[in-house]
C-alpha cells in the first residue's frame, strides 16, 4: 500500500539548506510551479512531473491531492529535488561513468550522479518534443553543446551566455504541460504526455488520408532535395567514362 507524503513535512526538513543551491536550480530550468507527483502502489517506481501553474502532488492508490502554491517557495523546489533524488537513486536513475575533455585539454575520468536532475531533463524534454516545432527544437539541441561548453568552462557571467539564455527563454514560452514517467533498473520510461500547447494533431499525422493534404505535393521538395544528389552522381558517372 502506498503511503501518503506530505511535500510540506518535506520541505520543513531541508528549510535550513542554502538558497544559492535552489538559485542554480531555477539557473537550470527548474520552473515555479513545478510539483512532484507520485502515483500508484509502489512510489519508488512512478514519477509524474507538473509544470502547471496550479500544481499538486499526488500520492497513493486513491491519488489524494496536495496543492501548492502557484508560485513555489524555494523549500519546495528543494523539496521537488530531495525527494526525486531519493526515487531516482533508489532506482538506479542519473548514474554516468565518463572519460570527460577539461578546460585545459587532458582527459580526466568522472563518475557522477544526479537522479533528481535526470528525471527532471527527461520530463522536460518529452514535453519539448510535443510543444517545439522541428527547426526550434534541432537548433536548441545544438545550441546545448555550446552551452554546456560555457558552464563547464566558467564562463556563465558572459554576453555570448547571456543571449543563448535569452532565447533559450523564448522557446520556452509554450512548453508547458505534463508528463508522466516510470523509473525501474536505470530506466526512464515515457508513460504519458499531454499540453495545451502541444503541436501534434492524429488527423494530420497521416500518411494514408488524401483529404488531409495533397501528398503529391511532396514531389516538389523531393526533387529539389535530391538535385544536388543527382548533379553530383551525374558529374561522377561522366569521369568514369
């Protein structure tokens, strides 16, 4: 039988722990209003994250609800992180075994560990996949390493830091929405995803229906793209003559 938490109780326990950590929580993404919810008969293996603005977590078979504020005090994002710390690790989530590149070019071997972080990255990016359209999404994925390069360097006070974050903030304008995950064995399983904001449409998504679109539409582009392909292999069959 599941037991009931009370994120407040939770909260109440870390109180004394430091804002600077919670400060780099929010650096990170971690958006107020975002709450913890825990379902089913055995909490240590379902998660289900909530970036609404009226937040709740849920926990037991019969799903008694918690409200929270919809602007999170800094305890409960503490609170958010302890608590999904101690799921995840229970099982088995946010453990990398690296060989990493430092600042000053040698190669150094790294074991790290943060299950809380993990779970968290993992709902937001199921969440960005139903609410950003392709070329956002591909080209916020690529930014990411550059990003990433700037923190690990140091570089965070930086104007090239500063104006990827602003338009990091602009993608984020519409994702929002739930997301439901199980962690079992190191695994992060996707259990479910629904937003207000979500670019998907199953009558659209088709490749069957004609009166959706007109599927002969797609020969244009095809041709197009593949012209440089067929110059190409023009170019080369006439030097093998």
């Amino acid at each position: 039988m599941a037991t009931r938490i009370d994120g407040k109780a939770v909260a109440a326990k870390i109180h004394a722990q430091g804002a600077q950590d919670v400060e780099a929580l929010k650096a990170r993404g971690i958006c107020p209003g975002m709450a913890v919810v825990l379902v089913g008969d055995d909490p240590a293996s379902k998660i289900y994250v909530n970036n609404k603005k009226k937040a709740c977590a849920e926990t037991g078979i019969y799903s008694e609800e918690h409200l929270l504020p919809a602007e999170t005090t800094q305890e409960e994002l503490l609170a958010l992180i302890e608590k999904l710390n101690e799921l995840g690790g229970a099982n088995g989530i946010g453990i990398v075994d690296m060989v990493e590149n430092r600042l000053v070019g040698m190669k150094s071997r790294g074991v790290y560990e943060t299950p809380g972080g993990t779970i968290l990255y993992a709902a937001h990016e199921l969440l960005e996949m139903l609410c950003l359209d392709k070329d956002t999404q591909h080209f916020k994925q690529h930014l990411a390493i550059k990003f990433a390069e700037l923190v690990y360097n140091g570089q965070w006070f930086t104007p090239l830091r500063e104006a990827l974050s602003a338009f990091v903030d602009k993608t984020q304008e519409n994702v929002s929405g739930e997301v439901k995950l199980k962690v079992y064995k190191g695994n992060i399983i996707n259990a479910g995803i629904k937003s207000e904001h979500s670019l998907y449409s199953e009558e659209i998504a088709t490749f069957g229906e004609e009166d959706v679109y007109n599927q002969h539409d797609a020969e244009g582009f095809i041709n197009l793209f593949g012209l440089p392909i067929k110059v190409k292999a023009m170019l080369d069959a006439k030097k093998l003559k």
